[in-house]
C-alpha cells in the first residue's frame, strides 16, 4: 500500500466544490472588521474572533509598524537563545499584572502553548484529565503526553459528576492536571468552574483552564474564567491566544513563578521554536492596553451576541444558549450546512460551517460570532437573511 494512496482516495472536499457550497479557505481581500471584502464583494462577517474589532484599531496597527521599524520583520531565533526581546518581557510582566498572576510565559502560537505546556508538566506515570471537548490543541498536547508515557483519562463534556468519577479512579497521591476550556470554542459554553475547582482541590489535582475564547468576553473587565467565578487565586494556569481578543498572533501561559520557570526550561516547544514576531508582540501590548482601558468594549460584545440569541431564537432556530460571544444555530445535517452557509454567504454574511466528524452527527451547525464592532444594522441584516435562508432549507 502506498503511504499517499489516502490522499488520492479523499475526495470529499472536490465532491463539494462540485456542488458549488464549499465554505472553506475563502480568502479576504479586505477587512474591515465587521465587513470583509471576498472574491470582490463586500460581506458581514459573522464568524470572526476578533471579539473586540481591535484588528483594524490604529493604536494596534500603529505599534505594530513601529516594532517592525525598531526591530526587524522577526527575532531569528528562540526565546532560549537570540529570540527575546525587551517588547516580550514588557508583556510578560503587563500580562502577569493583568491576570492577578505570579507570572506568564509567551509562546509563538495559543496551539504551541498546550503543546508546550502539557507534556512538559506532566510526565510519567502522572495523570492528564482533559474534558471530551476540548480544543484541538489540547488533544495534541494530551497525546504527546501520553507518548512520553504519561497517563490520560477524558470525562464527558462539562458532566463534572463524570468528572468526579473519573478522577476518583485514579490513586489520590497521583501527581495530575486537569485541563478544560474555560470558553468551548464550538459551542460557546463557559465550564463549570466552580465545580470542577471543588473535584480537584479534593483529589489533589491541579488546574490549567484555556482562556483562548474567554479573555475579552468573560469576567471583570475581560480577565476570563477563573474571574468570571472568583476563583482567580484558586485556578493553577491559565493559558491563552492573542490572535483573538489580542488581534494579533501567539499564546500565554500564566501561574506560579516557579512552574513558568520549569516550563521556560524545559519546554521543546518554547525551547526550539522561534519567539513571537516584534510585529506581533507590539500589537497584542497595545490591544492589551486598550482592553484595560476600555473595558465598555467587552459589555459591547455581550450585548450584541444576546441580541443575536434573542434574534435568531425569535425566528424559530435552535441555538445553543450562552453568555459569550459564540452564537451556534444547530442545522443537524451537513448537505443542509453546506447549502445554508451558500445561500448566507450569497446573500451577504460569512459564517463557519461545522459538519461531522468535526462535531458529533445532529450538531452540525453554523458557528456565528460577534464583535463589539458590530452595529445594530450588521446584526439586524444577519438576523434577516438568516431567517430568509433558514425558509429555503426548511429549517424554520
């Protein structure tokens, strides 16, 4: 058997293109946060992270050109070695104060950050207990875990009485981490921290929560999970992304002083990767500073994602519910997904499609999210042609 003969035998994404509905790698000609341009036409995006619209912001883009001007297109190099600058300790440091943390570590992507974490704290014969669904980066960390020896077990989706059962299982002295996303990327659910706090304290367990769709939507002024519950001395790590609420590229990783350190020494993915790019660094510092100081814009999201529940809940589609800036409308088939996402994008809006087995079969979805940005006429046209293309496919 040819290693390449799987690649031939997949033809699934040609058979969609065929059928003229592929939603995938359509490349955007200009943004301009909560409009794009695409194959020359102006479109509502409604599938972005940029959660704060602070992309297209001129102090981030200023800084941005700035730390090209000053240090160069890219560092050449690892944290380790050549590769840090004055610009990432700044916001390390900025970071760290941000998060009520002793201290935070950068990484040059939030997928590099799991990787770079997980596998490095917990080694052999120690436990990693991972909730079913969560991000991808996370399952790739559990795996390089698992692949040096270390132990993985999974409980089901935010179901903490699994949880409870799972852990309970393992011997109590057994050095383990539990990971979960604080927001779940797919369907926009916050965990229940609380709970999940009170199983691990019990089963002397230690906590690392992925803030990456969290930070700039939940909790006092945006800090996140652990915030949201006051729970911020409480949770163990935190780690996270800038290329959503930051608009910018790279990962963090905040806790104890002393477990960074070991990290920053000991972390393959730290050690052998380039930093973060000057570019990318100045603009997540000034998207930061903004954050801070302007906390209205996260009330601004909520508010516009609530108004797009309500919305879509009034003309009849089946949501998942939340308070975060993902808004899910469940379609349950994936032809139906592709030719929804069709009829919207020709309309005028851009969302993503999830389709099995990238979500569970009945949970195929259209994965809208919001920005501050967002004014009440982009929402309202969204909500129209929604309820016009959910007609055509017989959803509503």
């Amino acid at each position: 058997m040819d290693l390449f003969k799987k690649c031939s035998d997949f033809t699934r994404a040609d058979e969609v293109k065929a059928l003229g509905v592929y939603p995938y790698f359509r490349a955007i000609e200009e943004n301009e946060g909560p409009v794009v341009q695409i194959e020359g036409r102006k479109i509502i995006m409604a599938g972005s992270n940029n959660y704060l619209g602070l992309t297209g912001h001129p102090k981030v883009m200023e800084a941005a050109i700035k730390a090209v001007e000053k240090y160069g297109t890219g560092c050449s190099g690892s944290r380790y070695l050549t590769g840090t600058l004055d610009l990432h300790e700044e916001l390390e440091i900025k970071l760290a104060k941000f998060f009520n943390a002793e201290s935070v570590l950068l990484f040059s992507t939030g997928y590099q950050t799991a990787q770079g974490v997980v596998p490095t704290l917990v080694q052999r014969n120690e436990y990693v207990i991972s909730d079913k669904d969560n991000h991808a980066c996370i399952v790739a960390a559990n795996l390089m875990a698992k692949g040096a020896t270390a132990n993985m077990a999974r409980y089901k989706h935010n179901d903490m009485d699994n949880l409870k059962r799972v852990i309970e299982k393992i011997p109590k002295d057994t050095p383990k981490l539990i990971v979960s996303d604080g927001v779940f990327s797919t369907g926009g659910e916050i965990v229940d921290l609380p709970r999940l706090n009170k199983i691990a304290k019990e089963n002397n367990a230690r906590i690392m929560i992925d803030d990456a769709h969290a930070v700039g939507v939940i909790g006092k002024g945006g800090r996140g999970t652990a915030s949201e519950f006051d729970l911020e001395k409480e949770i163990d790590m935190t780690m996270g992304t800038f290329s959503k609420t930051f608009a910018s590229l790279g990962g963090f990783v905040s806790g104890p002083e002393r477990v960074i350190n070991f990290v920053k020494h000991f972390s393959p993915a730290l050690i052998f990767s380039a930093s973060p790019t000057p570019s990318s660094v100045a603009a997540a510092l000034a998207a930061l500073e903004i954050l801070e100081k302007e906390p209205e814009r996260v009330k601004q999201l909520v508010d516009n994602a609530d108004y797009m529940r309500k919305g879509l809940k009034d003309k009849g589609f089946n949501i998942i519910e939340g308070r975060t800036g993902i808004v899910p409308v469940i379609v349950g088939n994936d032809e139906i997904a592709f030719k929804m996402w069709r009829i919207l994008y020709d309309s005028g809006v851009f969302v993503n499609v999830f389709i099995s087995p990238g979500v569970p079969e009945g949970r195929q979805m259209m994965r809208t999210s919001y920005m501050a940005t967002h004014k009440k006429e982009h929402l309202d046209e969204i909500i129209h042609i929604f309820e016009n293309a959910g007609k055509q496919v017989g959803l509503i």
